[in-house]
C-alpha cells in the first residue's frame, strides 16, 4: 500500500482574511461598517483562495445605482490559458441590500464622508466578502497624535516588561 504525502496546498477556504487595508484606520476614522459580497468571475476567485489581492489603492464608488469597488488589484490566475483570464483591475459589482446602499449614498452625498474597503475574506459558507467602512477622512494633526497613542502604547508595554 502506498502512502500519499500529505501536502498542503495553501490555499484560502473559509474563515480567512484574504487582503487587508492597513492604511484605512491611520487615513480615516471608521464609523459604520458593513459586509458586502462581490461579483466575481472564477479565474479571480482563484487567485483570492491563493491569497494574491491588493486593496491599498482600491475605493468604493456608486456607478449604475449600485456600490462598485475599483482599482482593487486581484491578479490574473496563472495557469489559466490567455483567454479565460480577467482584467486584474476591473470595477467589480458590491451585492447590498438596497436599504444599505441607500443609506451609504445619503451619507456620502449630504454628510462628506467616503466608502472604504477594510478587509477582503471568505466567510464560514467559503464565500467572498469584503468589509467595507462609512468613513471621514482624518486631519494631519490627528494622523499625528494617533502615531504619538501608538508610540506610548509601545513604550509603556516595553516599561512594564522591563519592570517585572
């Protein structure tokens, strides 16, 4: 009887965090979040379970009457032939409930504030989700005492190790 090796194949199936916008919580201060599936085609869901997406740059928009994530960078799935391949910087569609949307788009159209894109993951069912945040942009001098919170937060941990 042969024995298989038991590789893993490191690929994302539920429950894991595919891509995350770090810069979000520095740039912006978050307000609401919600969850939001996305249109996808397949040879882009297999480059996210191979865990390859880039949301630093991406932003959420209305186009249509829906919400659209662009400038999202999901790249093309590699042995794929030329032909089955996506675009990897298309606008792809938010599936929201229309109450959301609603209430999004009014806060962005009457209060100033922008949608964002926080993290991309697959759920617990292994669908693709993306945790968008209703957001206010932050001032320099916020940015400023929120790394000054950071560095003391570092340095207070660091004195009460050293202290023990």
């Amino acid at each position: 009887m042969v024995k298989k090796d038991k590789k893993k194949t490191g690929l994302i199936s539920t429950d894991k965090t595919v891509a995350d916008n770090r810069r979000a919580n520095f740039d912006y201060a978050i307000e609401d979040k919600f969850e939001a599936g996305l249109m996808l085609v397949g040879t882009e869901v297999k480059s996210l379970r191979h865990g390859q997406c880039m949301l630093a740059e991406s932003h959420v928009a209305e186009k249509d009457g829906a919400l659209h994530l662009l400038n999202a960078h999901i790249p093309e799935y590699q042995q794929a032939g030329h032909l089955a391949q996506h675009e990897p910087r298309r606008a792809r569609k938010l599936l929201l409930k229309k109450k959301e949307i609603n209430k999004l788009m009014g806060a962005v159209s009457r209060e100033g504030y922008t949608i964002i894109p926080i993290k991309l993951y697959f759920d617990k069912r292994g669908l693709a989700k993306l945790e968008i945040g209703l957001a206010k942009g932050k001032k320099q001098h916020d940015k400023r005492e929120a790394i000054k919170q950071k560095d003391w937060a570092r340095d207070k941990q660091r004195i009460l190790k050293n202290n023990r």
